[in-house]
C-alpha cells in the first residue's frame, strides 16, 4: 500500500473510534468525585499505556499529526524541523516521542534512538487544555507547567505551530473527546479554586 493511502485509511479509522468511556464523564457531578477520578487517571492508564509498544503509539500519533497539521504541512510550515528533532512528553503519563519533518511528512522515533533539539513536556491534563482551547501555551509555560528546554528559536517555531491547531482539523470523534476533556479538566479546576 502507498504511503500517502496507507496514512489516509489510517486517519479514516481515526475518525470511527469513540472516546474512551470512562473519560466521557458528565460536567455535572460532584465536584469531589470529579477532582478524585481526574487524580487517579495517570495512575490508572500509566500501567496499561506502558505496554504499548512503540509501533502501535506511531500508528495511532502519526495520522492524527497528519490530520491536524495537514494545512501546515501542505503550506510547508514544518521545514524548520527538517534534520531537527522535537520531543514530546506527557509526563504524568510517562509517555515520550521524537517527532521530526523529512520534507515531505512528520515522523517519529523513539527518545532513546536520537537526542532532542528542542522538547515540551506537560501534565496530560494541561496538554488536553491547550489542545481544547481552554489554556493557551504562553500561560502554562509561565506558570512553569509546560516547559520547553533546548533551542529557544525552534522551540518558538513549534510553540506557534501549536497556537495554530484549529481543534476542528481533529478527527470528529478526537475531537469532541478532546473538548470534552478539557471542558471537564477546566470546570473542575475552576469549581476547585472557588472552593479554595
């Protein structure tokens, strides 16, 4: 199969997944019940999401970058990362990747096999709050929840990118899990500092 129809069927399978059960709760529950299953989920997904192996996280990462930044890519906004590689953490889930543009399309490969020119690493939690428009990067980097070490200048170039992701280029059904998600994240948040 040719890459380019290979990476369209995989983004079509995309967009046929549901959101996770479990993640789908509703806005209105209790706020103590909220704030302790937003707690417990790294360390409930931790475990299974470790033994995935990496072949499976590039064929799930991969067409769902593609999707997202597919005008970016077209429009060649991604040739700052030609022979440059970006790392990307979730850190409360211990999830690690190197993304990287070959001139044509973003790839991937493990942290251990190359060394990072530039990375972002934040919370699950603060990742979906960007993701879902709720927090922007500059906010979270300022209050030192996302942190990018390596080159500034790159680092730069991949923040703005990431203020550039219109959450309706995500498949219809990441999507939505993603809005709702970060809805649920920021509620809980803000009904938490209210209590406070």
């Amino acid at each position: 199969m040719h890459k380019s129809s290979a990476l369209l069927f995989s983004t079509s399978k995309l967009n046929k997944l549901s959101p996770l059960p479990l993640l789908k709760l509703p806005l209105n529950l209790p706020l103590s019940f909220r704030s302790k299953v937003m707690n417990a989920m790294p360390s409930i997904l931790r475990p299974a999401l470790s033994l995935l192996p990496f072949s499976l996280q590039k064929k799930v990462m991969l067409p769902a970058l593609h999707s997202v930044f597919k005008e970016a890519i077209e429009d060649g906004d991604f040739e700052f990362l030609q022979k440059k590689w970006l790392k990307i953490s979730i850190t409360d889930l211990n999830l690690h990747w190197l993304i990287s543009f070959n001139g044509e399309q973003l790839i991937m490969n493990e942290p251990s096999s190359k060394i990072e020119d530039v990375s972002f690493s934040a919370t699950g939690d603060d990742l979906l709050l960007i993701a879902g428009r709720k927090q922007d990067p500059d906010t979270l980097f300022f209050q030192r929840r996302l942190k990018i070490e390596g080159d500034t200048e790159l680092g730069l170039e991949v923040k703005n990118l990431i203020d550039a992701i219109e959450l309706d280029q995500l498949p219809n059904s990441i999507h939505k899990f993603v809005e709702h998600c970060a809805n649920l994240i920021q509620q809980t948040r803000d009904d938490l500092a209210q209590t406070n």
